[in-house]
C-alpha cells in the first residue's frame, strides 16, 4: 500500500519534474499547435495537430486549461505500443492521432478554451497551449423598430437582433450609412434622435463571425409628414358654360394623403385629388375648397380656387363684355335714329325759311303759321330727345350739327 503511494508519488515528481524540463525546452524546441480547421464550428470536427516534432514521440498527454495539471489530462497516449491512459477531462469525442494530434468530434460550445499537450521524445520534452474557440453560425439578423409609423422629427430606433455575431454592419438603400447617425457600441441599434424624410429608405444589416455571415431583410424606414406645398393644377378660374371644370389638387404627403372638395362649404362627391364637371352651368360657380388630410400625422390642410362660369356666348366673350357692348350697340342705334329725325326736321324748317324770306309779303300768315307748327314740333323733338338721353340742352331750339350731338352722348 505504501510503496503503491511511494510509487505514484515518485511518478509523479518525475512527471512534474519532466513538466519543468518541457516548459525550459518549448522555446528551444518550438513546437506548436494548429487548428484544423482554423475556425471550428459546432457540430463539426476539430483537430489540435502537432507541428514542429522532428524525433519520434514516446509519449505525449493532453490537457485541458492552459497548464500540465494531471486534474486537468485529457489522456495520455504511448504512441509505440498504443496504450491509451484516460484523464479526469476525459471525454468520448476526444480522439488522438500517432503524431500527437488531438482531434474532437461534435462539437459543442462548452469546448471552447484553452488545451495543453506535453510531449515527450527521446531527447525531451515539450509543451504548447493552444485556445481553442468554438464558433457558431449568426443566426439569421432580422430588424426591428420602436416606431413602425414615424413622423418627422420623431426618435427611431432599428434594432439588429441576431446571435453569435462578431461584427455588425448596416447600410441604407445597398451603400454603407451616411455619416452622422449613432450606433450603439455593439453596432446593434441605430438610432435616429430627429428622424427626418431623407431618413426613408431600405435598411439592412449584416452579422457576421468568422465562420458565417447573414444579411437581414431590408427594412423600409418611412418618415411621415405633411401635407404641405398644396396647389391646385389647371384651374380655370373662368368657365363657359356648358364647359367642364378641371381641378386638380396636389401637396407633399406621406403616406398620400385623402382628399376632400367643397363648394362654397358643401361637400361633394369627388374622393380624390381630381374634380370634373362636365359641362359647367352656373351653380358649378363658386369657391372650390380642396382639403388635403395625412392619415398618419392626422394632420388637415385646404386650398382654395374661385370658380367663375360665364353665361354661354356663341363669340365666347365673357358675359359682362357681351352684355356691354350690345347695349352700346342698342344706345348708337337709337341716337343715330334721332339724330336723323332731328336733322331731317332742320332741313325742313331751313327750307321753310327760305320761302318765308322770299315770299313773305306774298303769304306771310300762312308762312307764319308753319313756323309756329314746325317750332312747336321741333321742341317737342327736343324734349324728348333730352328726357330719352338725359341731355340738359333744351335751350338749343336748333339742334347742333349731327356729329356735335353724337360725340356728346359718347362721352356721357
Ligand atoms: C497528424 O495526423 C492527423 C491525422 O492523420 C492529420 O490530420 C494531421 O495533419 C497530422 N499532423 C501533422 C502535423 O502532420
Ligand atoms: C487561455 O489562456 C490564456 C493564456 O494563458 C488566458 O489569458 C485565457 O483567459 C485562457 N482562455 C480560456 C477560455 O480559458
């Protein structure tokens, strides 16, 4: 029993003593520890391979944790005869090659961290740490936001979520982010403290680790706002009757907004931004009020249009100049009348005083008797004509020349 202890003991100040000789020799003897593959994954293989071993091995023992600990050995293998010692950290997926290789199958994330060999040669001995990490794939990145329905000047933020990733990247419409927006220090949210319209656009991000790499799906930032710029196109303002009226009404909106029209306050039928009546009369007249509302910012605003309709005119003249101009016609054809009666009466009361003048001694009472008739006649003529035209002339007996009177009544 003792000498079993004694025994072990003594094995075992040899071994630690041999660990002591390796860790001086490493440096002398250089070997080391390569990962195949470089970037093990889950559920893959690995193999721990020895490099730098010129001499045969005699025996070699692997460790887990980054010291020669016998509480830590994996197992301990003499390649010549094949003798295998299993460890405390012995496990069923740990294997070992002749050249001193360590290979472990399935991986599993509790794998990861460091692994020591010790090697023995003829010559010495030798030892390496090696860490090993044990990937796994990103899971597929997909963003998320605080605000499905922003507005304008309001805070967004977009958030990556996504595991295993080493390294997150975002871009906006397929480029990399414009400068001036703020990243949380995993690069997992982006934040938008005063969203604003050139904000909108496709988002994606990108996890990746060494071994794998997910883009997520775009997602369409959308920045409400509005409605603002309202105008209405094509207004004519001034319509024919029997004509249509052709409104259209437009702003900045999104989402796009709904419209509504009104005339002089009363609703109408048309739902959209587009207003026609096909053939205009005079109760289309009026103020046509276009109100423009954004579902989203709950927001109203309204443009106005004074919609005039002329009564129809077969030369398309606007109604008030028609009506102008045919009752100028009307008062030219009246004057023109009397003038040429009045004339007409002067030449005859001029021709009665030539034969007043020639025979007079001849027939002076008779004559006497048409002046009185033909003056009597003429005020009468003169009066009317004064009442008619508003004229204040009455005390021209004798009219004055036909174009004096005309341009009078012109400039009345
Ligand atoms: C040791 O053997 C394993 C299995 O044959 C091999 O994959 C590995 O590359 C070898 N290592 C060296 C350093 O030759
Ligand atoms: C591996 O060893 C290094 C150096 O000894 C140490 O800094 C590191 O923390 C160890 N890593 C793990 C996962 O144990």
């Amino acid at each position: 029993m003792c000498g079993c202890c004694c025994r072990r003991l003594l094995f075992h100040c040899c071994w630690t003593l041999a660990v002591c000789l390796s860790v001086w020799m490493d440096s002398a003897h250089g070997i080391g520890v390569q990962l195949i593959p470089q970037n093990p994954v889950v559920n893959q293989s690995v193999t721990l391979s020895v490099t730098g071993v010129t001499v045969t091995i005699r025996q070699f023992s692997w460790y887990k944790g980054s010291s020669v600990d016998t509480n830590n050995q994996i197992f301990n293998v003499i390649p010549q005869t094949n003798s295998v010692t299993h460890g405390r950290q012995y496990f069923s997926r740990a294997s070992h090659f002749p050249n001193g290789s360590l290979q472990i199958s399935g991986l599993v994330p509790t794998d990861q961290g460091n692994y020591t060999v010790l090697i023995q040669t003829i010559e010495t001995s030798a030892q390496h740490t090696v860490l090993l990490t044990v990937y796994e794939p990103v899971t597929s990145s997909v963003i998320s936001t605080n605000n499905k329905e922003p507005q304008e000047n309001g805070k967004v933020t977009l958030t990556c979520s996504t595991n295993n990733a080493e390294k997150i990247l975002w871009s906006k419409n397929g480029v990399s982010l414009p400068p001036g927006l703020s990243l949380s220090a995993d690069n997992k949210t982006l934040t938008f403290s005063s969203v604003s319209r050139s904000d909108t656009g496709q988002y994606r991000c990108e996890a990746s680790n060494a071994v794998s790499k997910t883009i997520s799906d775009p997602y369409t930032l959308t920045v409400n706002y509005g409605p603002e710029n309202l105008r209405i196109k094509g207004g004519t303002q001034q319509v024919t009757s029997g004509n249509p009226i052709s409104l259209e009404c437009s702003a900045d909106s999104v989402p796009a907004p709904t419209y509504l029209w009104k005339l002089n306050w009363t609703v109408l039928e048309f739902q959209n931004n587009k207003l026609n009546i096909q053939q205009a009369t005079s109760e289309n007249a009026g103020n046509y009020t276009c109100i423009v509302t954004n579902s989203v910012t709950k927001l109203s605003q309204e443009i106005s249009i004074y919609v005039t309709v002329n009564e129809n005119d077969p030369n398309n003249n606007p109604i008030g100049t028609g009506h102008i101009v045919g009752i100028a016609i009307a008062i030219i054809l009246v004057l023109a009348l009397v003038t040429a009666l009045i004339f007409l009466l002067g030449i005859r009361r001029h021709h009665s005083s030539s034969k007043k003048d020639t025979k007079s001694t001849e027939n002076g009472h008779t004559s006497a008797q048409g002046i009185e008739m033909d003056e009597a006649a003429l005020q009468y003529s003169s009066i009317d004509f004064s009442a008619q035209r508003g004229l204040q002339r009455n005390e021209h007996v004798v009219p004055p020349p036909d174009n004096t009177v005309y341009a009078e009544v012109r400039h009345k």
